[in-house]
C-alpha cells in the first residue's frame, strides 16, 4: 500500500525548505504532518499517540530554530516521529521499528538532527545542559532545547539536572509537553502540581492580561522590562504559587500555553530565543491529539500495533489455535493468587503498570500496589524499605530500566540481605524497540553482587513455580526472576503452584556426547533444535539449569563427569553471564570439556523482529542445530560466540 504524503509535507525534506513556509501555512503542514503519521503506523506499526501530541511543536521548533545548528534533545524518543519526518526521513518512515530501517527513537547515527540517543526517561535536561555548557565554553550562539513528557519530569535525574542548570549561566530552554500521561496516566504529587497550574484559571487569565499590557510598553521607557519582571513575580506571590517549583530552581518560568496553537507556539519560541539563561515552557497537549479514539483511550493507542485507521479495529494475529498468554499476563494474574492467600505480598512497578501487568493486582488490590512513576531507584529502595518490615514485596522493572537502579540493588537490598523479588520483564532481546530496550545485560551485572538468587523460567508454569518459591517464609535472599517480552509456550499454564529447591536445575533429556545447558525461554529453542537432531541421528541432552547463581553444582558435577561436548544457550550477553558461569565452575573443578557459548554477542544489537534477531544473535534452534553438529566434529578447547 503506498502512502503519499500531503501537498505541502512533500516538499519538505529539511528544516530548511520548513522554513520558507509562510506562518498561515503551518496549520495545514501540522494536519498533514498528522495524517501522515496516522496513515504510516496504521499499516507499519510503532508507537502512535505519543507523537500525534507534539505535532505543533515539531514543527514549531524546526521554523523558529536553525536546525540542526541549535540542538533539540527528545526525551523518551517515542515522541519524536513527526521529528524523523520533517527532517528527511520521510520516504524511510514506512521502514521505522523494521530490521535496518529506521531506528523507533533519536539515533545519533542515523541523523545529524539527532543530537543524542534516546530510549530511557528523563536524560534530555542533562544531555541539553551538558550542550549548552560546550557551547558557551566554545563561544558558540548555539540553542539547546530539552523536550521533556510524557511523564519523564518525574524522575530524579530530571531534577538533577534542573538544580545544576539553574546556577550553570547557560543558555538552556526546557519544554514541558504536559499531556498528564507516560505509558499509563501520570501519578504522584508533582502531577497534582502541574493539573494546580493548568487549572489555576484566576491566575493564568489575569497573567495573560498583565503581559499583554506589558508588551505593548516600548523597552527603554520609564517602565522597563526589568519592572515588568517585578510586577509578573508579584503577581505570582498574591495570586499563584503556580511557578515557585521552577523558579525557586532558578528557571524563569513561561505558560501553561496551548501546544496544539501552532501560532502561539512559534510566538513564544520566538520570544524564549532572545532571553538569555534556564528557561521553562510549560505546554499542555493531548496525547493522541486528532484521532479520536487514541485521545479517549491513550494508554492502549500508545503502540497499538496495526490497525484499521477508519474503523480503529486493532489487527491480532490470526490463528485457528488457542494462543499461549504473554509472560507478562502470567506474572499479573500469579501475583493475585499468591497476594489471596499471602497477606504480606505488595506490588511495586515504576510507572510500568500496563507494560507489566501489575494493573491487574492495581484493579483489584489498590491497597498493595503502587506505581511510583519513572522512578526505578526509587522503587527498589521503597521496595527494601517495606522488606525491613517483614513485607514481601514483587518489584517488576523491564531488564533495561533496572539498569538505572543497580545500586539501590546492591547497597540497599544485597547488603542489607533483604528478601526483595525482582521480577525482570523483557529480559532478553526485546525486538523492534531496539537497543535501548533489549534486556541483555542483567544475568552478568547481578551475577556479581554477593545474596543474590538469580533465576529464569523456560515456560510460564515455570514463572509461576518461582513466584511461588520467592514468596515463601524460607526465602531470605533477594530472588531475580527474569522473562522474556512476549508469549510463552503453553496453553494450558494455570496449574497448582509448586515449590522448587532453590539453586537446582532439571535434566529434561538424556543423550549422548554432547549436553547442551539453558537458561529459561531458550530452552525452548534447544527442544525444537534437539528434534530436528533427532532425525539426523544425534541425541543430545539437555538440561534446564533454571537458576544461574546459585549453580546447581551437584548437576554440573554430573554433566562434566559424563559429557567433554557441551553447549550453552542464554537470552543474555555471553560475556560474564550464564556460560562465562559455566566457564568458570569448569575451571574452578579443574574439568576439561569442548564448550560452545550461545546467546547475545559483545555488540549493540539493534532493532528487528524477534525472530530476525535472534537468527542473528546466532541462538536460535536452527543455530543450536547448526553449532551442535559442527561442535561433534571440532576439537577447540573453548569457544564464544
């Protein structure tokens, strides 16, 4: 299906030929620039609401700056569609989210106009600052503009940042795009501050009257601008609180303004270009703006996947098969089993609720469960705080997010011995939202702090069994479960729960001259790799290890004794996860054996399907086919993929 671009957005392959546009012009490039984005993610995918939102000021900040001479930093990424269009990625944009097509965030590499990459919350004020400070070193009349939403302003390096930026003297505009949402509704009290302002009507009309009285002074005059920031600063202090967060930080604070006006917009960007220092602009925009069911409904049209523009049927896939659930459902509907009959379960996820599926346990146990907000140190320090009161607490944080929280792990729950759970989604490769997201990291970086139990399951019975074992009195230590984006395997998975000894894995089929050793889903991979073994006459076996620390060392001992050909497979990087573990009990026992490690290479994946990538990553079960035959007929000593 080809999808052609409006009248006006196709001549627009620059911020250039944007610019040479008359201002009555730019209502109709927004509505195209609209369509245009409806039309493509429609048919192709990706995320949807976030980017209908900031159509104005896209198009806003490519008129009024020289870009990409003056840097704009998008914060989460998801934003900035209509960005990647008006900045000559307009024919490539059918390939967003797609094996080597374009990149679903700002991506360095793929773009002058993206100044810095962006997957994560909360990192704009930073990375604009540090950009505005290198100009001002450099004597450059560079602008730096951070384009901060979507519930991002919640996090604390949002705040670090502004605190440094306000003592800096550097010239930085930061714009809020308040559309009270990130992937679910905004939570906390600086949502209740913001919706004050917003609401604030006795202030926000009288302000827009003082201004444009004071507007109409001539500069120089007996009433100066300086006076006029008296009078503004007053009249905040008699009738508003509404700007005192900001400005005790040093920002002068401008707004709340429509962000769907495009001409207020271009007006007061005009304006903040020729004021000196931190700047705020607080814009109020609608997540979803111009399609109406995105705007009614934005946590589902946040990425929808394909759908029927016209009718707004979302596309499943076809099967004439009942479908195995996503890892997720099962960890949202096991939480509410085991919080029944177990009292002291909570729930604590960082603005995750849907993505996780907590919201279930929020729906019907809004006492126990809590949504922090972008807020992963934070949620994870709450989380052993609760645990110090004998309360056992199910943090779930996506694999990449948890990153940002490794030391709130290590020095307030492992050395402290807190019996925290963390329950790692999208662990592993996560598919089209690409490298910013892919979980790949977290079996080597928890690996190396002391306490900890880390696990992953194969299949969802076997989520639900270490759920299960995680919440039991006799569980003392911090419990990581890790699972993959996506569905799982059975059908049939809501069976009674059972308790599995912590530290032990399982030998689910004898073989000869070669054991392959995996660590949760892809054991899935070996399974169908080992039946197609089977028909070339080479009968593996294989073991589900389950946990990788502690080691089942009884089991290896076994595996080492009897096998000199063996296999790992992991949905982790290969350096210092699951086989660098294997590895290193070999050494440590002084065995010899032919090993082959599989699983994510020391290299930044980059988006794609599942399946594109893991053929790729060279772990998938036509690999494991592949490496075991030929490791049958090799003598190296050790390999890594």
């Amino acid at each position: 299906m080809e999808i052609i671009p409006g009248n006006l957005l196709k001549t627009i392959n620059s911020p250039a030929d944007l610019r040479k546009l008359q201002r009555n012009e730019l209502y109709q490039l927004c509505d195209e620039l609209r369509q245009y984005i409806i039309d493509v993610v429609s048919v192709h995918g990706g995320h949807f609401a976030a980017s209908l939102g900031v159509v104005e000021l896209s198009v806003a900040l490519h008129y009024i700056y020289n870009t990409p001479y003056d840097q704009l930093v998008w914060d989460v990424g998801h934003q900035a569609y209509g960005h990647k269009i008006l900045t000559g990625r307009r024919e490539q944009f059918i390939t967003n989210r797609k094996y080597n097509g374009l990149s679903g965030f700002p991506k360095r590499t793929e773009s002058e106009y993206d100044t810095f990459g962006v997957g994560h919350s909360s990192t704009s004020i930073s990375a604009a600052l540090g950009m505005a400070i290198a100009a001002k070193y450099k004597g450059e009349n560079k602008k730096s503009i951070a384009i901060i939403g979507d519930g991002s302003m919640t996090a604390g390096m949002a705040f670090e940042a502004m605190n440094h930026a306000g003592v800096a003297d550097s010239d930085l505009l930061v714009i809020l795009n308040d559309n009270c949402m990130s992937i679910d509704p905004n939570v906390g009290a600086l949502k209740e501050y913001l919706t004050d302002i917003t609401t604030s009507h006795t202030y926000n009309k009288m302000r827009d009257e003082i201004w444009k009285i004071l507007g109409k002074l001539p500069a120089g005059k007996n009433f100066s601008r300086e006076m006029a920031s008296k009078v503004e600063l007053s009249l905040k202090g008699m009738i508003s609180k509404s700007s005192n967060l900001f400005e005790s930080l040093k920002f002068r604070y401008f707004g709340p303004i429509d962000g769907h006006n495009i001409t207020k917009l271009v007006d007061t960007l005009q304006d903040l270009k020729n004021i000196p220092g931190p700047k705020l602009l607080h814009i109020i925009t609608v997540k979803g703006k111009g399609y109406s069911l995105a705007e009614k409904d934005q946590t589902k049209w946040h990425a929808p996947g394909l759908f029927d523009k016209v009718t707004g049927e979302i596309y499943k896939k076809k099967t004439d098969t009942l479908q195995p659930p996503k890892y997720q459902d099962v960890f949202g509907q096991t939480i509410i089993e085991l919080a029944e009959k177990n009292n002291t379960i909570m729930g604590v996820t960082p603005a995750m609720l849907s993505g996780s599926s907590l919201k279930f346990m929020m729906e019907k146990m809004p006492h126990r469960t809590f949504d922090v907000g972008i807020c992963e140190q934070h949620a994870v320090t709450l989380s052993a705080g609760m645990a110090t009161q004998g309360l056992k607490v199910f943090c779930n944080i996506y694999s990449s997010f948890m990153q940002r929280a490794f030391d709130q792990v290590v020095h307030d729950v492992a050395i402290q011995k807190l019996p925290v759970v963390f329950c790692l989604d999208r662990a592993g490769l996560v598919g089209d939202d690409g490298p910013t997201h892919h979980g790949n990291y977290d079996i080597a970086y928890f690996r190396c702090i002391p306490n900890m139990i880390i696990s992953a399951p194969m299949n969802e019975q076997e989520l639900r069994n270490l759920m299960f074992t995680a919440q039991l009195p006799s569980t003392k230590n911090p419990f990581v479960i890790r699972y993959p984006r996506g569905e799982g395997v059975m059908v049939e998975w809501r069976k009674p729960m059972e308790e599995i000894s912590i530290g032990k894995g399982r030998r689910l089929k004898d073989g000869e001259d070669v054991a392959i050793l995996s660590l949760g889903h892809p054991g899935n991979f070996v399974q169908a790799a080992i039946r197609e073994l089977r028909t070339q006459g080479i009968n593996p076996a294989h073991y589900d290890m389950r946990f990788v620390k502690p080691l089942d060392e009884e089991l290896l001992h076994e595996i080492f004794m009897k096998f000199k050909k063996i296999i790992t497979v992991e949905d982790g990087t290969i350096v210092g996860g699951f086989g660098s573990a294997i590895l290193e009990f070999m050494a440590k026992n002084g065995y010899t054996a032919e090993v082959k490690l599989l699983g994510i290479p020391d290299k930044i994946v980059e988006h794609g399907s599942l399946k594109e990538l893991y053929r790729e990553c060279n772990y998938d079960a036509q690999a494991i086919v592949q490496t075991t035959t030929a490791l049958l007929k090799n003598k190296v000593t050790v390999t890594c993929n």
